[in-house]
C-alpha cells in the first residue's frame, strides 16, 4: 500500500506541478471551464453530438497541459483532428509544449506525432472521398499554423524568460565578486602591511634591544644609568612583543590570501635592496655585532622584486641573529652565480654573558619571519633553506633567479592582477551561437515558408483538380453511347472527386449494374448562382450505356 500511495503521489506531483496557491487554483478552474465551454458551443455548432464528452476532454486536458505538455498536445492534436471543438485546446497546447520541452528533439518528435494523429484523425472518418496528397497538404499546412506557430513563439517566451533570469543571475553574481575583489584587497594590504612592520620595525626595535644590551655590560656607567639602560631594552622587548602579536593577528587575517607576484613587486625596496644590505651590516656593527660581509661574483641587474626580497632577507636574518644569538660573530655573503643570486647570513653559538640580562626576558619571537621570506623567495621563483650548523649556530641561505617572477606577472597584465586572483574566470560568449530569438525566428520563417509553399501547391493542386474535373461542352456532345469505355475514359479528363463528390446520387436513376461518373459540364447555358451543370457517364460490361446532363444544386 505504501508503495501504491508514493507511485500515486509521484504521478499526481508530476501531472500537477506546484505550487498550488489558492489564487491559481481558481484561476485554472475558471480557465478550464471557460475552454470547456468554448469546446462543447463549438461542437453544438457543429452538431456532432459530443459537445458533452469532448468539453470535459478539454478541459482536464487544459489542467494537465503544463505537467504532461508531450501527451496532451498528443491528445489534443487527435481530438483536434476528429472535431472542431478541440482546435483552440491545440493552439494553447502547442504554446505550452514549446515552452515547456526543453530538449529539442524531443519537441520535433512530439510535433511530428501529434500531425500523424491530427492527420489520421482527420480523414479516417471518410478516406475514400479525400485525395491523399491534398489530405496532407491541408493538413500539414493547417498543424503548423495552429500548433507549431504558438510553440515557436511560447519557446521564444520561455528562452527569453531564462535568458533574463541567467543575466540577472549573473549581474549578481559580478556584483559579489566585486565585494570579494575588495575585501581581498583589503586582506592582501594588511598582509602588506605585516609583513613590512615585521621586516622593519622588527629589525630597528631588535638593534635597539642588542644597543641597550651592550651598555648594560658597559662598566663605565654608573648604576643608575645602567638601571635606566635596562628599563629602556625592557620598553624594546616590550615593544618588539607587542609588534609581534599585531603581526600575528594582520596575519591571521589574511592566512588565506597570500601575496602574490604583483604585491610583492608593487612598491619599491624600503632601504635600496641589495645597495641597502651595507646600511644593514653598518646599523648592526654600531650596535656592537661583529658583522663581515662579503660580496662575490660579477654584479647583475635584478627584478625590482628580487632586489626587495634580497634586502629583507638580510634584514630577517640579522635580526633574528641579534635576539637569538647576541654577541655572536654574523657573516653576511652575496654570491652572484651564472643564474640566481645566493644570499647567506650566518652566525655561529652566542656567548655566555654571565648576570648581563637577568630579568630581562627571553627573547621574543612571533614565528612570522621565516614564513614570510620563505614567501618572498616564493613570489619571485627562488627558494629560501634555514637551520642549525654542526657549530650550533644558526645558517640561513636563500637562492634568488636574476628576473624572478616579475616578466610573467607583467605578461598577465601587471602589478594589478593580484585583484583577481581566486576568482572564476569570465567566460567569453561564443562567436556564432545564436540567441534564442534569432533560432525561434528562423524557425517561423521556416514555417512560413512552408506554408507559402503549400499555399502556392495548394493553388495549382486546385487549378489542375478544376480542369481534371470538368467537361467542356463540345467534348460532351462528341461522346456516343455505345462507344467502348476504355476510348471513352482516354477522352475524359483525369477526374477529381474532390470537386465531384458532392454530385453523386444526384440527378436521374443510375442504370442496373452500372458504375458512373460525374464531372462539371462547362459551356451549358442556363444555370442559376448557386446552380452547376454536371454531366454523368454510366458504364456496364465494358461499353457507355448513359450520359445525362442535368442541373445540380452547389
């Protein structure tokens, strides 16, 4: 039972597709009444006797139109066939099976059945009396006017409807990625900005630190300078811990969005990159350190963004060297080899300084320098290593190509592509491919074409049916009774029951035995408007047994 109840559910979701609000609801049934009536009044025009029958057809018909487009326009178009009553049920079902059958095949195939049925429907009340090229001309051109017309424009409709939607859609979907456009700009800038405060003001605060810590051990100050020597290192571990958790966080917030090529190329080197490390090396030996640098190889031309991540590299290192190691020996080297830049900054095990920072603080460390270097080498194709020596000191080495990344980033457009970063990319229309105005408007003039052409075919079909179908006067009178029929039927016309139907078992009694036939006579005065001259042959046993000429009513 409980899988005769889904099934049922499943065909009634189906034939009846929602929602079901109560205002269409009453619209339906109001529509299917009116087209209901419509149907019945037209076959009591009609007078078939199935006004009753086919105007509730209809009008369920009309209420599962839009869930089962394929079968009612099947349906509608055999009972379009059979009577008149349906025929404006076929216009609304055509409109609808456009609309609604999204594979195109499968809508060609729907229509092609559904003219099988309106034709077989059509003649299969009285096929003998319809010749059968004119049957399908008249049909053919009769279905696609009433049916495939109305579909080709409800599928316009429903295209146009879905193209609006997907602009829509789309306008949205630009307008959110814009949002996101600069909300990563923003996340990228502070990433900047970290990592800028991290390379530089690190750097200054940890000179400061290894300074106050040299004349702390200086024994030519008194104890009270000494004291004050010691508040201000304190004030730069204090400092350097408080920068360091503002690094953390900027950083935190833009985990995601790491800087690209274009950033880290955008702006120029703070201190002059590599024409900057000897300020560096200075600044430290100022400070106290024992500082050597050492500079090998032929000098290259570099990137702008390798020359800036050459410098902060040097900086990272020297400044990670004064907080972890103070007083040990540096060794700075910049090594011009035939395809990339080697930077190395080196220091061997600090010495003990026995009750010369007590209470001072361990020093600090945010664990964002090597991430970021590691970055920078990254940004621009090279690579950065880090780690102890056997001495227990500490190496950091950083293997830097001469034109980094900046010729690719310029090849894709530039300082400024970092913007679009993570973003779909926007595809490019096809070149040739038709809006759904320009098919459903080829398919009408499809149409009518071939409806002018069964016009124009119907209008010789017609002239030449005329001339197969009449009998001049002169012809007639030449004619003998007696004469053999097979002489007589070369001198007839073709015939067209078309136009001659309508005179049989009209005029005088037809001989025993005898089989006629009846043509137009033309040329015979004295009939009414509404009056034709027919002329009857009547055969039997191979020979013209009777001609009568005699007035027919139109």
């Amino acid at each position: 039972m409980e899988a005769i109840a889904r099934a049922w559910n499943t065909v009634v979701r189906t034939a009846l597709p929602g929602p079901w609000r109560p205002r269409r609801v009453v619209g339906e049934a109001v529509a299917a009444l009116l087209m209901g009536g419509f149907a019945a009044l037209l076959e009591l025009l009609a007078n078939t006797g199935l006004a009753l029958p086919l105007g509730l057809a209809v009008a369920v018909l009309w209420v599962l139109r839009k869930g089962l487009p394929a079968t009612v326009l099947l349906a509608a178009a055999a009972l379009a066939g059979w009577s008149v009553g349906p025929m404006p049920l076929l216009v609304c079902a055509g409109w609808t099976a456009g609309a609604r059958i999204r594979r195109v095949w499968s809508l060609v195939g729907a229509f092609v059945v559904g003219w099988v049925l309106f034709t077989v429907t059509g003649v299969v009340k009285d096929v003998a009396s319809l010749s059968p090229k004119l049957v399908l001309s008249l049909s053919l051109g009769f279905f696609l006017v009433i049916a495939v017309l109305p579909a080709l424009y409800g599928r316009y409709r429903a295209q146009r409807r879905a193209l609006l939607d997907a602009l829509r859609e789309r306008n949205e979907q630009l307008l959110r990625e814009r949002v996101m456009v600069v909300h990563q700009a923003r996340l990228r800038e502070r990433h900047r900005i970290a990592q800028d405060m991290h390379d530089s003001l690190g750097h200054q605060l940890a000179l400061i630190s290894v300074h106050s810590g040299a004349l702390e051990v200086d024994r030519t100050l008194t104890d009270r300078q000494r004291e004050a020597v010691g508040v201000l290192r304190q004030a730069a571990v204090a400092a350097m811990r408080e920068l360091r958790e503002v690094v953390g966080v900027l950083h935190d917030e833009s985990t995601a969005l790491p800087p690209t090529a274009g950033t880290a190329a955008a702006g120029p080197p703070a201190r002059g990159g590599v024409d900057g490390i000897g300020g560096l090396v200075e600044s430290s030996r100022a400070a106290g350190a024992e500082v050597d640098l050492t500079v090998e190889g032929g000098r290259r031309p570099l990137a702008a963004a390798v020359d800036h991540a050459a410098y902060r590299i040097v900086q990272e290192a020297l400044t990670n060297a004064h907080k972890h190691a103070p007083g040990a020996p540096i060794a700075v080297a910049l090594r011009y080899e035939p395809d990339a830049l080697v930077v190395e900054v080196s220091n061997t095990r600090a010495p003990e300084l026995v009750g010369a920072r007590g209470g001072a603080g361990a020093a600090v460390s945010g664990g964002q320098g090597l991430t970021g270097l590691r970055e920078r080498a990254r940004l621009v194709g090279g690579m950065v290593h880090a780690g102890p020596t056997p001495e227990q000191g500490f190496r950091l080495a950083a293997v830097l190509p001469y034109e980094g990344a900046e010729q690719d980033a310029a090849a894709t457009g530039g300082a400024e592509d970092w913007m679009l970063d993570g973003l779909p990319p926007v595809e490019e229309p096809e070149r040739g491919r038709r809006s759904p105005a320009m098919g459903c408007a080829l398919g009408v003039v499809a149409v009518a074409l071939i409806v002018l052409g069964l016009v124009v075919w119907g209008v010789i079909a017609f002239v030449r049916g005329t001339n197969d179908a009449t009998v001049q006067k002169p012809m007639y009178d030449q004619i003998r009774v007696g004469t053999a029929e097979a002489e007589v039927l070369q001198t007839l016309p073709r015939g067209n029951n078309f136009f001659t139907d309508t005179y049989k078992g009209t005029g005088p009694e037809v001989p025993a035995g005898a089989h006629c036939r009846w043509f137009v006579l033309n040329g015979a005065p004295g009939a009414g408007w509404n009056e034709e001259h027919v002329a009857r042959f009547c055969f039997r046993d191979g020979a013209l047994v009777e001609k009568q000429e005699y007035v027919a009513r139109g």
